[in-house]
C-alpha cells in the first residue's frame, strides 16, 4: 500500500487507484464508509441538489463531499478545515467580487 493512501489532506474517489501525484499530497481510493456527512440546513431543503457535505466524526479528520458527486471525497486535518474556514468567513473566496 502507498504510503500517502488514505491520509487527510487527500482526495480520495470510487475508483479505488492511488493517484500519480501523491508525492505532491493527493490520493485517491475508495470513499472511507465511517464518514458521517451532513448538509447545511439550505441543503436539506429538497429544491436545493448540489450541495457541500461535511463530515466531523472522524477525529482529527473533515471530510468534504459534493452530494452530486459523492464518491469524491476530500479530507483535511481539523488545523486545515479551520485555516479554511477562517478564510471563508473573512471573504477569502468571496466570487461575488
């Protein structure tokens, strides 16, 4: 097994193979079953269909799902999903600029 397999930071999708760039910090496997996603309450609303997923049970993990391409999944340290965070609430990546 790669050494890089599975670890946060990572993108992982269904179809199971490590990618060529995980000496660059990206894998890919099959989505990790004990991830527990929710939506934001927007999303739970059945008009609304593409919508982020977030998953927190997994200590010291959060995963990142698009509910329209569930098989993709990123993770991220706790540390890196709130530098993210931060930069979100602060207008970071604000496209409306």
């Amino acid at each position: 097994m790669d050494d890089c397999y599975g670890l946060p930071g990572r993108v992982h999708d269904g179809a199971g193979t490590v990618s060529p760039y995980c000496d660059e910090g990206i894998t890919t496997m099959t989505a990790v079953p004990e991830f527990e996603f929710v939506k934001t309450a927007a999303c739970r609303d059945a008009r609304v269909d593409n919508c982020p997923e977030v998953a927190t049970n997994v200590p010291g993990t959060v995963a990142l799902r698009d509910s329209k391409q569930p098989d993709t999944v990123v993770t991220m340290t706790a540390a890196e999903w709130g530098t993210l965070t931060d930069a979100v609430k602060a207008g970071e990546y604000d496209l409306s600029a």
